[in-house]
C-alpha cells in the first residue's frame, strides 16, 4: 500500500483524539561513551554530550548501562543524573544488577530493553506475552520508586495490552525494521501507526525510536499518538560533520515540521 493511501487508511481514520502538538525528543548519548572507551581515558565525556544536548534543545537524554559496560559505565549514570536539568531516560535489562542500579540512580523513566551479549545494537522488542506474572514482579520495586516504568516493544497491538496489564507508565516502539527494510517502510509504518493509535486507546503513553535519522524520522514525528522519540547514534555520528548542537537542532526541526503547530502550543 502506498503511503499516501495507508494515512488515509489508518492513521486519520483510526485517530480520533487531540494530538500533543511537540514531540519531546530524548538524546541517546550512549556512543560518545563507545568513542571514549576506544582508547580508555575521559575524552570525549558523556556527560558534556548531555550537558551539550540539553543546551541544544533536547528534551531528555537517554543512555543505556550494558551488562557488559561497552559504552555507558555506571560513573557516567550517576554523572549524567547528577549533571542535567532534563529528565534521564536509563535503558536497562530487566536483571536484578541492573535494576537496582536504577533505583540507586533514580532516573525519570526506567526503559526495559532485552538484551544479549553478542548483538550489535538492540535487536528486537522486549519479549511481553507470557512474562506478565515474572516482569510485574522484577519491575515492580522501580514503579515503587516513582520511576516511570517503559518497555521498548515490538509496535503490535499484543504487546502493548501486554504492557498495559503489568502496570507499564511507557511502550517505547522499536522502529528498527521501519528504519532499515527501505522495501518495507510502508508496511512498517503502518504497523508503528496503528500500534501508537492503540496505545492511545488503552491509555498508555507510546514513544518510538531505534535508527532513526534525517531520512527516516518525518512519518514517525507525524504520528498523533507518539509523544517522544529516542534518537542516538545517528547523531552522534552525525555531530562529527556538523556538531552535535547543530545536529540535534536539525533533528529538531524536521520533528516539529512533520508536527505542524499552528498555535504555538508546548
Ligand atoms: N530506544 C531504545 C530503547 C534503544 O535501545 C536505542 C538504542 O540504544 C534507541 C532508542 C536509540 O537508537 P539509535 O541509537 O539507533 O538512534
């Protein structure tokens, strides 16, 4: 279906709400940390990257603490925590170590990611059906926290109910497949489009992100539903052409063009 044809298929059918008109967007900054450990040392730091971003707009920063420390190590947690002004997204495995490593750091939001050593990035969504009874109670202590709690899924309507019954605040969609199946795109757009209307419907709050760039991220912002977009390694690669303020302002812009906001409402 071509994508004219599925907006108007599934997304102004299916959306009835009122859409937020900004859409927040989280700087992952997890790939300054990968450049610093190429030769041990602190340069360049990951938290001046937060500290950059947040000064160039970002809305959040976002970093994921590995369980075997590739990129973002604990220090960096606690520096970043310490350090900004805009609230941390901590992206995390759902293990004891790692778990109670937010709760001694304390972040905003508390994104559940699966994880496995060998993979290159996160590869797919968290694993819901079928672990309600286990995943409420190994997560339950962060909510106990008053930390946001966030599963980063698979955009299939399973799943998000999935969420919704083990007390999930946040589904952040996976958008790799839309990202990197050009052939695909299409379909994969509409499958994120009627997952974040669903997620609207049963009242959870839907984020997207993995892979995006300039390219790919207008439909996803266009989306009525998604209120936050986590955004990472594309710009911090992006930050060696033109730097990171500027790469980030630019992310900006193409978000809030794909969100037109006549009111000029936040
Ligand atoms: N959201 C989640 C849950 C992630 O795990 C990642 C990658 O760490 C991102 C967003 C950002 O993906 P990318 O670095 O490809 O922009």
């Amino acid at each position: 279906m071509a994508l004219e044809q599925t907006k108007r298929a599934g997304m102004t059918k299916l959306f009835t709400g009122t859409a937020p008109h900004r859409v927040r967007l989280g700087v992952n900054i997890d790939h300054v940390a990968t450049i610093r450990n190429a030769r041990g040392g602190k340069h360049p730091s990951p938290l001046a990257a937060a500290l950059q971003a947040e000064a160039a707009g970002a809305d959040g920063i976002t970093a994921h603490l590995r369980e075997d420390r590739r990129h973002i190590r604990d220090d960096d947690m606690i520096a970043i925590k310490a350090g900004i002004s805009v609230p941390l997204n901590f992206e995390l495995a759902a293990t004891s170590e790692m778990i109670a490593m937010a709760l001694k750091i304390r972040p905003n939001a508390a994104c559940i990611v699966p994880e496995k050593r060998q993979e290159i990035t996160t590869e797919g969504g968290l694993a819901v059906i079928g672990q309600e009874t286990r995943l409420a109670d190994q997560l339950a202590p962060l909510k106990e926290a008053g930390i946001k709690l966030s599963l980063f899924i698979e955009a299939n309507q399973a799943d998000i109910d999935a969420a919704v019954a083990i007390g999930a605040d946040i589904v952040e969609l996976h958008t790799g497949r839309y990202c990197h199946d050009s052939m695909g795109r299409d379909g994969e757009l509409l499958r994120l489009q009627t997952a974040a209307q669903h997620a609207a419907s049963v009242g959870i709050e839907c984020h997207a992100g993995h892979g995006l760039d300039y390219d790919t991220v207008s439909p996803i912002a266009a989306i009525p539903t998604i209120e936050e977009l986590n955004i990472g390694h594309f710009l911090i690669g992006e930050s060696i052409f033109r730097g990171l303020p500027a790469a980030i302002e630019k992310m900006r812009q193409l978000i809030d063009a794909a969100r037109p906001n006549p009111a000029g409402i936040n």
